[in-house]
C-alpha cells in the first residue's frame, strides 16, 4: 500500500483500501472483519489507532476506515496494517495481517 499523507485533526471523510493476496490478486474478504492498526515506529504494542474498518466490497477487497477527529491528532510518520479476522464454522480463528505502509499527518492550518 501506498504512504498516506493526512492532515491532522481531518476527520468524517474516509480512507479506502484494496487488500491483496501473496499474489498480487484482490483478496476475497467474504467472512472478515478488517481492522485498521495504528502505532509509531518502534512501538507496535501501543497502538494509536484501532478501528473497524467497513468491508464495501468484499469479493475484490475493498475496504474503507472513516476518520475521527482525535485518530491522527499529532503530526508524524505512523506505521500502520490492515489485521483481517474469520471465525470459521469449527471456531477456529484465523488472523492475517497485511504488509505495513506508512501514514504521514501533516501540520494544517
């Protein structure tokens, strides 16, 4: 995924995501939920953000997250994920991350 550049304190628009699988290929995401993760560099296990993410077109991967007011209210560089989760019918979990990409959020007036 791309760098996202965010200016700080926007919020009520939303960010969209397409997931891909290993292959390059969207990822059908019939039976997920997806979770937008937050953190600064070096810090995975304090997460800044987490929120649910909308699934707006599940069988080419599409995504979407809308922004609060206080989910990037400091400017930085961010690293961030998409977490996919399914319950299966035999309740086993099955957890899948995407690759990391970066989110900016710059000053703004």
């Amino acid at each position: 995924m791309a760098t996202l550049t965010i200016p700080n304190s926007d919020k009520g628009y939303t960010l969209q995501f397409t997931v891909h699988d290993s292959a390059g290929a969207a990822k059908n995401l019939t039976g997920y939920t997806v979770t937008l993760k937050v953190w600064r560099p070096g810090a995975p296990a304090t997460l800044l953000v987490t929120g649910a993410c909308t699934i707006s077109d599940a069988e080419n991967g599409v995504v979407t997250y809308t922004l609060t007011g206080t989910d990037f209210a400091l400017t930085g560089t961010y690293h961030a994920e998409l977490e996919l989760t399914m319950v299966s019918s035999e309740v086993t979990t099955v957890r899948e991350s995407t690759g990391n990409f970066s989110i900016t959020v710059a000053e703004s007036g």
